[in-house]
C-alpha cells in the first residue's frame, strides 16, 4: 500500500481543508443518512472506526441520548485533533486506533460505524473480522464506500482534468482509494470472509453536492486530499492543478452555485 493511501497521509493542511471543504460537499449528506439508521437501533455502545475531523461524531454526540456511551477513532492522530478541537455536542472518548487491531474486549459495542474508511483497510475481511470481534451478539455495522467515480460527478471532473496535467502520470488516488472499493459482490464476499455469513444490507443511495462556486471542489480534491501529495510528487503546482479543476468545473457545472450527484452504498452487517 502506497504511502498517500494510509491514514498517515492526512497530515499538514490536509486536515483542515478537508474539515473545510469536503465535509460539507460530501460528508455531511450521508453522515446523517447513516446515522439515522444507527439511531433507530437504539445501541447503548457505539464504536467509530475512522472517525477523521468528526462529521459523523457530531451527529451521533447530537443524536443519541446521553446514555449512550460513543467512542470515536481513527489512524490519523491528525485527524482526530482536529475533530477534539471542534468538539461535540456532549462528551465522547476519542482514541487513535488501527481498525486492523481494535484495541478493545470482544463485544464491547452495540453498534460500529464507519463512514468512508472502509476503501483504506489494507486487508478488509481482517478489518471486518476485528469490528466483528468487538461487537455484542446481535450487534449491527454501519459503514459507508463510494460507488465508481463515474457516479460521482466532481471527483470525476477533478480527476479527469488533473490527469491531463500528468498524461504519462496521472494522479490515480481518487479512483482507485475512494471509489475503489465500489462492487457490491466484492463488498459482500469480504464481508462473509470476515464472519459476516448472513443479514447483509447494502443501499445504494444517490444524493446532490452542492458548492457555492466551482473553486470549493477544486480545492477539496486537490488540497483535501491524499492527491496533493501525488501532484506535488509529480513536480506539479497545487495552485495550477486547482485552477485547472476549477475551470473544467466551470465548463461542466457552470461559474455560480454548482450542483452535482454523488453515489455511495451504505452496508449494514449484523452479526449473528
């Protein structure tokens, strides 16, 4: 696994763009389709696996009674700062924690959630087989992937035209981390790899992105993400690779407010 695809690479800036511009151009609208599934459980103990700045703590610290005890992790020590910083509506515990290596007894939590994290695990039937392990008999987990980049029209357009800038090497962070991991059947059998034989649920929900200009996606993908260091590692500017996402943006969407679809599947795995 390359550097720029673990949970290391979301240092620097990258945090802080990321907190700034992709969670709210696409993080937020399936961080509460998700958690209002998990609120109708009713858990008592909730586990988060790659928690990063904390879209999805905020909504379950908002959302579930104060009873329910929420523990919030991630790889990245930057991440979780960043989320600690921003806070929550009530208490949380925050860890750093390694989803290959849950550091925590065998059914622990009533329930798990993973937004957008699952693509990242470098052995995904352990990862599964680990959130298996720390959840109590009857136990449900809620995670998130992006279905193919062709479905999801900004990544899609920034992708395509920062590669022009690279023809012989064009960044292939975006499509093959975050919307590499999108074939339901592929989903399923690593689910089933890791002890999750029956009672899997996969949606496939289609939901609009919204930006107040063509320039905040442009930065989001460039800057917010791993792909920053795939252009800078190329020699390339990060100025000139956003303002070439800019304007194929512009072109696509138009100069204004700009609006686009964006497509996940939302998996929900009970263990029996």
């Amino acid at each position: 696994m390359a550097t720029t695809d673990r949970g290391d690479a979301f240092q620097g800036s990258i945090p802080l763009v990321y907190e700034r511009c992709l969670v709210p151009l696409i993080f937020q609208p399936y961080a509460d389709e998700t958690v209002a599934r998990l609120v109708a459980s009713a858990p008592a103990r909730v586990l988060e696996i790659a928690a990063g700045t904390g879209v999805v703590t905020r909504a379950l610290a908002a959302w579930l009674p104060p009873s329910t005890a929420i523990v919030a992790t991630d790889l990245s020590e930057a991440m979780l700062q960043v989320a600690q910083t921003l806070g929550t509506a009530r208490p949380v515990a925050w860890q750093q924690a390694d989803a290959m290596q849950l550091p925590f007894e065998d059914g622990s939590f009533d329930a798990i959630v993973c937004q957008f994290g699952a693509m990242f695990f470098p052995d995904k039937p352990r990862a599964f087989a680990e959130a298996r392990r720390v959840l109590a008999p009857g136990g449900r987990f809620f995670f998130s992937v992006w279905d193919r980049i062709e479905d999801n029209e900004f990544p899609h357009v920034v992708l395509q035209a920062v590669g022009a800038l690279f023809p012989d090497d064009p960044p292939t962070f975006l499509e093959r981390i975050p919307h590499g991991y999108h074939d339901v059947a592929a989903i399923r059998a690593d689910l089933a790899a890791g002890g999750f034989q029956d009672d899997v649920v996969i949606e496939t929900i289609a939901l609009r992105s919204r930006a107040d200009a063509p320039r905040v996606p442009a930065v989001a993908f460039c800057q917010g993400t791993p792909m920053r260091s795939e252009i800078e590692t190329r020699g390339g500017s990060l100025l000139v690779a956003t303002d070439a996402a800019t304007r194929a943006l512009a072109a696509r969407f138009g100069e204004g407010a700009i609006d686009g679809r964006i497509q996940a599947h939302l998996v929900v795995a009970t263990k029996r």
